[in-house]
C-alpha cells in the first residue's frame, strides 16, 4: 500500500478527532469503514446527499482543479495515483469553468481586422 499525504486544516484534523499533528487520519480507506466515516462527516456537516468514497474522489478532484485551480498533475500526486488517466476519472468540470478559463488563456489578446 502507498502512503499518500495530504495537508489539512487544524479544524478539520480537530472534527476527525485526531488532535496530533502528524499522522494518519484513516487507517483504513477502503469498504465499509471508510463510507461509514463518510456518513458521519455528511451527519455533523449537515450534507444531505449519500456520500462514498466515489464520491468523495469525485467531489474533491473537481473542487481541487475547478474551484482552487489545482493542476491534473498536482492532484495525481495527492490521490496517489501513477496514471493522469486515472486523475482525469475524477474531474469533473462544468461548461461554465472550461468558458471562464478559455477567456482567462486569451485576456489581453487584440484581434485585428483586415
């Protein structure tokens, strides 16, 4: 098994009960340990939609490029993977993102006509 770290906040570290500052938080990502966790988290933060550990993924990914501008590449890193081809299954981004970062690439740019 691979070890993957991953940065959190003091306050998330603090809810997950795990008050050290190294460490794993779960030792066990997988099955119905981990969906377990995850229905606890959505119970005390008041999410309503069934989450898992697909979904987890998927969430995370998509905010990690769309909302934080996070790098494919960055992100392969932090999910552990060895393939972007793997990354990319969990980013999902919206037609509105692909819009925003199309017009971002070509600010600035002075179109002249003929």
């Amino acid at each position: 098994r691979k070890e993957i770290l991953v940065p959190i906040t003091p306050q998330l570290r603090h809810f997950l009960g795990t008050p050290q500052e190294r460490g794993p938080i779960f030792r066990q990502l997988e099955g119905q340990y981990f969906n377990r966790q995850l229905k606890n988290i959505a119970f005390y933060a008041d999410i309503t939609i069934k989450l898992s550990a697909k979904v987890a993924r998927d969430t995370f990914g998509t905010i990690f490029c769309e909302e934080t501008g996070g790098d494919v590449f960055s992100l392969m890193e932090i999910m552990g993977h060895t393939k972007v081809e793997t990354t990319r299954k969990y980013v999902h981004l919206s037609t509105g993102h692909k819009v925003r970062q199309i017009h971002k690439a070509f600010e600035g740019f002075e179109v002249n006509d003929a």
